[in-house]
C-alpha cells in the first residue's frame, strides 16, 4: 500500500486465518479492532498481537446483529480512522444430497454475505471522505469452483466474489481499494470438518503472510495456491458433465460445528 496503515479492522479474528492475520498484521503503532463471537479466543488472539506491539481492541459482537455491527465499528473509526478493514468471518454447513434446512441456508448468508456488506458499509463513507484505505473480503475456492456438498456455502462466497468486483469498480478513483482474497485449504478447525480430499493444505499461518504480502502491494486480488486456483478456474470451463465427474472427486462429508463460530 502507499499508504501506510495505521488502523486496522478484522473480523472472524478468533480462530483460523483471522488469528494468523491478527499476528502477522500486528506491528508497533498500530492500532487493531478484533472482532468475533468467542470472547475469550479473541483475548487469546489480542495478546499474541499486543505481543508484537500493536495496540488492539476487541469485540465480540454478534455479526448478524446489524445496529450493533456498525456502531462498534463506527465508534472505532471515529477514534482510530480505519485504513485497513479485512471482513474474514464466515461459516461453513453442508448439506445432502441437495437437501438444506431453510434456517442453515439463512445464517450462513446472513453471516457471510450479508454481515460483510453491513461491516463494509458501516466504515465505507469515511474512507471515501478522506479518500484512502482498503477493504479486503476473504472469499473461497468455492467461489471458483462450487462445491456439491456446500450448497449455501458456495453461493455465499460466489456472492462475495462479485460484490468485491462491482465494488472494487464503482469506487474506481476513490482512493478507496478493495482486494478479494481467495485461499485454497487451510489447515484449521473448518477444513477439518469437512472429510474429504483437502490439497495442497497449507498453515494459517503461511496463508497470512501471503495475505499480508499482497495487502502490502495493493493487490486487487490475492488467491492461492496458484496450482489450485488454476484448476479450479478452468475446470469450471470444462463441459459441464466432464466438470462434475472431476468435482465428484471432491466430495465430502461436513461435520456440524460444535461452536456455530463465525470465525475462518
């Protein structure tokens, strides 16, 4: 970034690639908003980041809670003006043989999609006034290549895809980025939940550096690894029979989350 970043918002930041990316991004004289459901791994995940000198707060707001969103996050800009916001949280459900209950469908879209619009809304207007930062939404492979098993998990992430896209467009000269993130498997408590081939599994902890590195360049899009992310794109090019006997190969059992944590 020209910019340096000063200020810096996560959300999902209590487990997974958001705690990596709290750690990674953590630096003397910054300050950091953590936000996430679970309380105590959010405190975890503040000490590691204090650790490297940064200066953090947290919240454990319910992201689906959109008065109470965008107030923490507003009143943290009033005071902190945000450069860096990185909406992170999402959940993952599976579902059979096509079959979702509606509830499912609904908190994962409200978590993932539509909690992400409301936290990049809720800081959006002042980044525009004074016309810098970025905003980067982690997104999926599933956006790539959707996955049979993660019926509402793979349309939510194709959304965020194109919302990143179209916004990344209309703020064109703004001063404003926005950065997809698209990472392949991580080696966290989501994939493991979901029991079935996971290749070229990487560490959260390697997946931040990458992330960090390309937020550093002002990347418009962060995705890998690069192998993966190729495979995926032309498999969907393919002819569509062909296509699903390959994604067949993928196919997968996922276990319930026992937290229902909206953390990556």
């Amino acid at each position: 970034m020209t910019d340096p970043i000063r200020s810096v918002v996560l959300t999902g930041a209590s487990g997974g690639l958001g705690r990596a990316l709290a750690a990674e991004l953590a630096a003397p004289g910054r300050r950091m908003l953590l936000m996430g459901r679970d309380a105590g791994r959010l405190a975890v995940a503040a000490e590691a980041a204090r650790a490297r000198g940064a200066e953090v707060q947290i919240a454990a707001v319910p992201l689906t809670g959109t008065a109470a969103l965008t107030r923490c996050l507003q009143e943290f800009d009033a005071a902190h003006p945000v450069d860096l916001l990185i909406a992170n949280a999402g959940v993952k459900t599976g579902n059979r043989g096509g079959i979702e209950p509606a509830a499912q469908a609904e908190r994962v879209i409200a978590v993932n999609l539509t909690a992400t619009i409301h936290a990049v809304q809720a800081l959006l207007p002042a980044m525009r006034a004074r016309r810098r930062g970025r905003i980067a939404i982690v997104g999926s492979l599933a956006a790539l290549a959707p996955h049979g098993d993660l019926l509402s998990y793979s349309a939510t992430k194709a959304g965020l895809q194109a919302y990143a896209t179209a916004l990344r467009r209309s703020l064109a000269g703004s001063g404003v980025g926005v950065t997809t993130v698209i990472p392949g498997f991580m080696d966290t408590p989501m994939t493991d939940r979901q029991k079935g081939p996971a290749p070229m599994l990487m560490s959260p902890d390697r997946a931040a550096r990458i992330v960090a590195r390309g937020l550093g360049r002002g990347r418009s899009t962060i995705a890998f690894p690069l192998p993966l992310i190729i495979g995926a794109w032309l498999g969907e090019r393919l002819p569509a029979p062909l296509a699903d006997r390959i994604m067949a190969r993928y196919r997968a059992e996922i276990l319930p989350d026992p937290d229902e944590a909206a953390d990556r």
